[in-house]
C-alpha cells in the first residue's frame, strides 16, 4: 500500500511523491522525527525529517506524510521525545507517584546532530516534591537546548489513596455535625442589666388581666 506524501523544505520546490506504508512504518518506528531518512527520489537522494504524519481516526494507518528536506551542513529546529529510564525509590516505596510534564525538547542542531531522543533518569527521586528539570540535563554540546531550562520534566507528587480521601471525607463530614449538634444544644444566656437599669418585668401569660393597685 502506498502514502501520499510532500517533500518541501528552504530553496526546495515541493514535490508530491508516494512511499509504501511498509518502508515508511519501519522508518518512522526507527527515527521518529529528529532522525535522518534518506529518500531516493528518481536517481537523486534527498535527507529528510519526517515532520508531520497525518493518521486514519479509525484504523491509525497514516493517510499522508510531510518530508521537510534539510540542508547537511545548515542547523535546524526540531521536537525530541523524553524518555524516562530507571525507577523512582519514591514510587516504589508508595510514598508518591510520578508525573510526567514535559514530553518534549525544544533543540537546535545540525541535522546529523539531532538526538531521536533525550533519556531522563528518575532513579534519584526519592522523595515527594522532588523534581528534574531541563536544567538538570546531561546535552551533548553540539546540541542548544530551546526549550526554557526552568521547565519541569517529571516530579513526584504525594500519593493520595481513595481510602485516604474517604476518610478525610469522613471525618470533616463527623466534625460539621458535631459542630452543628453542640450550637443546637448550647444554653442561651441573658446578659445581665446595667448598673442602675431595673430588670426587665417578666411577660405576662396571655389573657391575664393587669392587677388594680
């Protein structure tokens, strides 16, 4: 089966070519976006990146491919993909649970330069809160990092069980009725008359006449 597909790129006409799903698929899973394929176009090979795959909602079989054609000796920017490696001591020990807020790099590089992928190490957290950022990152040199270096890759945050919440539930539900018994009962009190002030008479029961003097 074959993929329509568009080769474009600076100082490059576009080109509207077709590729087989087969070849097109093992090349993707290899590469992904930031790695090299070398298209053979006629008697002519073309570098190029993959930058954008267009998918079937249905079947997720690509329906069309955009080939961005590079100049070798020109730098580019590109998206690599995060890759967590090793295991959390603060997952393990369920004392918090790992999230992921970063799932790309922003770089510049020469294309050859371009890493598919940017390996994060989380085997050194192991408590909540603790994080690693892009500044924390080990980059090869002929690689400029644009993504903000203060931005958040993965963090672990507190884990929080179901049977926990249901018990915090539980108990401020306890405490508001408490709270709301002890005003119902509480004893109403008078306050008592200022220096000088006779107390209020008491009320008379209904329908009783006022005694002559």
């Amino acid at each position: 089966m074959s993929i329509p597909a568009n080769i474009y790129g600076k100082k490059v006409s576009s080109l509207a070519i077709e590729v087989t799903e087969k070849d097109f698929s093992r090349a993707f899973a290899k590469v992904h976006e930031t790695g090299l394929v070398e298209l053979t176009v006629g008697s002519e090979k073309r570098p190029v990146l993959i930058h954008n795959v267009q998918y079937n909602p249905v079947t997720n079989s690509p329906l069309h491919v955009d080939f961005f054609q590079v100049d070798l000796k020109e730098k580019v920017a590109a998206k690599v993909p995060v890759e967590l490696l090793g295991s959390s001591p603060a997952v393990k020990d369920k004392v918090g649970v790992l999230l992921t807020l970063l799932g790309e790099i922003e770089v510049e590089a020469l294309p050859a330069d371009l890493p598919e992928k940017i390996t994060v190490d989380v085997s050194r957290l192991s408590k909540v809160d603790d994080v690693i950022k892009v500044s924390d990152l080990s980059i090869p040199s002929k690689v400029k990092v644009l993504t903000d270096s203060a931005s958040e890759i993965v963090k672990v945050a507190p884990l929080v069980s179901k049977e926990a919440e249901a018990l915090a539930k539980e108990e401020a539900e306890k405490a508001a009725a408490a709270a709301a018994a002890a005003a119902a009962e509480a004893p109403s009190v008078e306050a008592p008359p200022a220096p000088g002030e006779s107390p209020a008479p008491a009320e008379k029961p209904a329908g009783e006449a006022p005694k002559k003097e």
